[in-house]
C-alpha cells in the first residue's frame, strides 16, 4: 500500500478517536469526493476536454452500501 494511502487512513482514525462518528463520516465523505472529482478532471484532461468556464462540479456518485450524507451523520439517505 502506498504511504499516502497509509498516511489517509490515519488520518481519519484520528479523526473519530478525536472528534467522533459524525467528523469521520464527514470526513470520509469529502475524501471520495475529492478522489471523484480528480479523477474526472484527469479523465477530460486525457480526453482534450477543453472547459472555457468554472467546472460544473459535477461528481460521480461512488456504490456504496450506504449512501454517506454529513448532514445526517452519515446515515443511509
């Protein structure tokens, strides 16, 4: 496993020992989202996708067993 991935994982379990289920959910939740929205921008750049404007932010949704909503504490919504 790389370190960066390693280093990630500490991270968010520091995260719930330190601030609780609801921030590590929280946390959890920005990290796909991020890794989402990388991905898609490496992907259009690879493609020639030229944008002219802001990104739309549109983020591919991940399959998860329980969809991760922050503002419910991470309960399936």
């Amino acid at each position: 496993m790389d370190s960066m991935v390693v280093s990630l994982v500490a991270r968010l379990i520091s995260v719930q020992a330190e601030l609780g289920p609801g921030a590590y959910r929280r946390a959890v939740s920005a990290a796909y989202q991020a890794v989402a929205r990388i991905a898609m921008d490496e992907a259009e750049s690879q493609a020639g996708v030229v944008r002219l404007g802001a990104s739309p932010a549109k983020v591919i949704s991940f399959p998860l067993g329980a969809r991760l909503d922050p503002r419910k504490g991470g309960q399936e919504g």
